[in-house]
C-alpha cells in the first residue's frame, strides 16, 4: 500500500518537473512565440506554476550593470514609424520603462 502511494507520488513529481521545464523552454521563445502558446493553455494550469520565479529565470538575460544595451527597432506609440535605440547613442540619456498602463 505505502510503494503504491509513493509510486504514484513520485509519478506526479516527475509530470509536474516535465510541466515546469515544458513551461520554462516556451517562457525562453521570442515573445510573440510565447504569447501564441500561451494562449492555448487552460488557465487553471498555470495557476500550478511558481510563474513569477520561473519567468525570471528563463527571461533573464545575460546584460550586466554599466553595459551598453543591445540595439532594437520599436514601433512608435502613435504608429508614426518605428525609432531605433541606436540612433539616440552619444545624444541623450535613454529611459525604457515597459509595464501596463490600462
């Protein structure tokens, strides 16, 4: 009785670590990768997840205090056209601030 219950424990264990490393593998895609995955899984699965931990871990980066940012191409905020980081370099201070206002 007791091998059965700590058989199917260390089953459950075993899916629930092939469930984090499934989550964390698609949290290292690009964004819009991620999003369209994401959207397909049933939220109460996510809910299973230590989310904010392991979105750290997988999307942190490589970029350390005092270096210079990697370059990218944004659209701007009114649709005008798109603004590339590089080309405010040697001008003025840059201040990226992302997060949701709504």
């Amino acid at each position: 009785m007791i091998r059965v219950g700590i058989g199917i424990l260390s089953g459950a264990a075993a899916v629930y670590v092939l469930f984090l490393g499934g989550a964390y593998a698609l949290m290292r895609q690009p964004p819009e990768n991620f999003a369209a995955a994401i959207a397909r899984v049933p939220g109460p699965l996510m809910f299973g997840l230590p989310f904010e931990k392991l979105w750290s871990i997988a999307r942190e980066g490589d970029l350390q205090p005092g270096e210079m940012a990697p370059d990218f191409e944004l659209e701007r905020h009114d649709h005008t056209g798109r603004v590339r980081l590089s080309s405010y370099r040697g001008d003025k201070p840059v201040v990226l601030v992302f997060g949701s206002y709504t």
